[in-house]
C-alpha cells in the first residue's frame, strides 16, 4: 500500500491527475447527447491513467495494455468531442506516460500514429485548419515527452551516483581497515625485533651480574632481573595482542552499499567467529553481494536481501536470497558470470537456486 502512496505522491502523477480534473470541467459544454459517452470515456482514461502511474513496474505487460487503452479513448474522445479539445491535452498525457515504458523511437511512432488518427478526425468533422491544430499538438506532446525524459534521466543519473558513492564508501571502510591491520602489524614487529630484542639482552647481561659474588647479594640486581622479565613478558603479550586482528569490518562495508537503495532492505548476519584478513577476499565477497542487491532491485522487485555469512567446518559459507520473483527464470548474465569468476579465482565453489518465492539464491563456499 505504501509503496502505491508514494507513486500517488510523485510529481508526474500528481499533474496528470490535476490535468484530467481540468478536463472533465470541458465536459460541460458538450451537447446533452453526446454528454454520457464523453463522460464515460474520460473516467475509463483516468481510471487507465492511474493504473499506469500506480502500478509496480513488474506489471509491465499491465501497464502496456492502459497505455493502448488510453491511446483508444483519446481518440473516442476527439470523434466525440472535437470542438472542446478534451482529446488534444490527453494525447499529451499519453504521450508522457509513454516514455516511461517505450523505448524513444516507439513513442516517436505511436506518437506519428495518434497524431495522423486525430487529424483524419479532424478532418472528418470539418474542422477549420486541421494540419495546423495538428502541429501544435505535437509541439505540446514533444515538450511533455522530453522534460519527463529528461526526468527520468536526471533520476537515473541521481540514483546511479548514489550507487558510485556508495561502493567508494564501502571500499574506503575496508582499505582502512586494512592499512589499521597493517600498521598494527608494523608495530607488532618493531616491539619484537627491537624492544624484545634488546631486554632479551639486558636479561642476560643481570643475569651474568647475579651470578658474581660481589653483586648477587644486592637487592638492587636481584629487582632489575624480575622487572627485566616482568617487562618482556608484557612486551610479548603486546607483540600479541597486536597481531591478534579482528580481520576488516566487511559488515560495515556491506551495509554502506546497501544505505542509498531504497529496496531491497538488507537482512545481514555474520557470525561471530568469521574472521577475514585478507583484502581481496574481503573486496571479493563485498562485490558478490554488491551484485546481488543490484539483481534483487532491477530483476527480481525485491523487498528484502538476506546474506549470512558463517562457517561450516574448515570453510566459510556465504548464502544470499532474496524475497522476489524472477521474470523469465533464472538466466546467468554478466553479473552472475562475474561473481562465478571471483568465487573461482578464490578456490570456491558457487550454487545457484531459487529462492522459496522465485527469487535468486546463491551459495558460496569459500576455503577459511
């Protein structure tokens, strides 16, 4: 129901609906007879009108057969109505809805279509200068066409930068938490070779002290030798603790490509014990799931993303599936074949399924 809310709320939507509302007050002048057809006629097209606008878009074949409907009623309207022009604003509404699901040279042709069926019309009612009303309806249906092209456009563009800032994000967390690891490391590795190193030789330097006669009864040999042992003691556990890495925060990455789309929500679970240190195996798992949330949004109309990462005996396992519905079946694109190719490059092996609703599962198995 929200989501029909929010298509309600869109601003092409909106003035298609304030446009029909304009028209029908045109109704009024029409003849007593010709009235009940006219206004029956204009509540079939705005009944088709928003069952265009507010439909999902898995409804495309749907979608298709309103817009032909439309297109049939604006010209029952024009054989009805020629006088009040109630048919030429809805040629331009049509035309406005048809770019969103045709491609431009089919809008350029149905458009050509219409326009040559309304000036037959016009024609045919012995209206004064057909060809010229008929040019100044498609320069109208021109200008609607492309501002919601060019709409449409600056959405995608919007949306497709979202996706870019997203994925720079995500791989800003990791390349952070890798140099984090490596820095770490250096550290662990200087304390080891320097600081341990020279106490190691300190210890044995009290140690040969202690053992002379004339110093072995001084409390003060006997105090350096226990804090010389007690200090390498804590520098190996430092050394240790150091190089005990947590591994890169792919949860954080993971969830940063997910923020900017609004479907499919994220359902992330990484158990506990998964521990990734290695930069490309990170970045491999983080495009896997990059690509399916793509294909849940654009194939499969998706509400929710489910990716869990465990392990199970000496490998890891990564499961993803989403709660859509395939159209046309399950077909491996170049998303699919590039994510066999990371799993491959990595020494694992990957399954592809259904998931219980149509959607895509996959199952990934990686060597720990």
């Amino acid at each position: 129901m929200w989501p029909t809310l929010n298509r309600l709320r869109e601003p092409m939507t909106l003035a298609g609906v304030f446009t029909l509302a304009a028209v029908s007050l045109g109704l009024r002048f029409l003849p007593p007879e010709v009235l009940p057809a006219a206004a029956a006629a204009l509540v079939a097209y705005a009944l088709g009108f928003l069952l265009f606008a507010l439909a999902p878009d898995t409804w495309e074949r749907q979608r298709r057969i309103a817009l032909v409907a439309m297109a049939g009623l604006a010209l029952l309207l024009a054989w009805l109505t020629p006088r009040v022009g109630t048919a030429q604003v809805l040629l331009v509404v049509w035309v406005a809805c048809a770019v969103n699901v045709l491609s431009p040279r089919g809008v350029i042709g149905a458009a050509l279509v219409l326009n040559v069926a309304f000036y037959t019309l016009m024609v045919h009612h012995g209206f004064g200068a057909p060809l010229t009303m008929t040019l100044i309806n498609i320069g109208f249906q021109a200008l609607a066409g492309l501002c919601v092209h060019y709409a449409r456009r600056s959405e995608e563009s919007r949306d497709q930068l979202a996706l870019v800032n997203a994925d720079l994000l995500a791989t800003r967390a990791l390349l952070a938490d890798s140099a984090r690891d490596a820095e770490r490391l250096r550290v662990a590795r200087e304390l080891h070779d320097v600081a341990g190193h020279k106490l190691t030789a300190m210890k044995l330097n009290l140690r040969a002290l202690a053992s002379d006669p004339v110093f072995a009864v001084r409390d003060e040999v006997r105090i350096a030798q226990q804090l010389s042992t007690e200090l390498l003691d804590d520098i190996r556990n430092v050394v240790q603790a150091l190089r005990d890495s947590r591994g890169l925060d792919l949860q954080t990455a993971i969830r940063a490509l997910a923020a900017p789309l609004p479907r499919p929500t994220l359902d992330l679970r990484i158990a506990e014990d998964i521990r990734i240190t290695d930069p490309a195996v990170a970045e491999s798992l983080l495009r896997i799931v990059q690509e399916c949330l793509t294909n849940a949004a654009r194939h499969a109309n998706a509400e929710t993303l489910m990716v869990s990462l465990s392990r199970e005996d000496a490998d890891m396992r990564l499961c993803i599936e989403d709660d859509g519905k395939l159209r046309g079946g399950l077909r491996e694109g170049n998303g699919l074949s590039g994510i066999r190719e990371r799993v491959a490059a990595l020494g694992g092996d990957l399954r592809l399924g259904n998931s219980p609703t149509g959607g895509l599962r996959l199952d990934v198995r990686l060597p720990a």
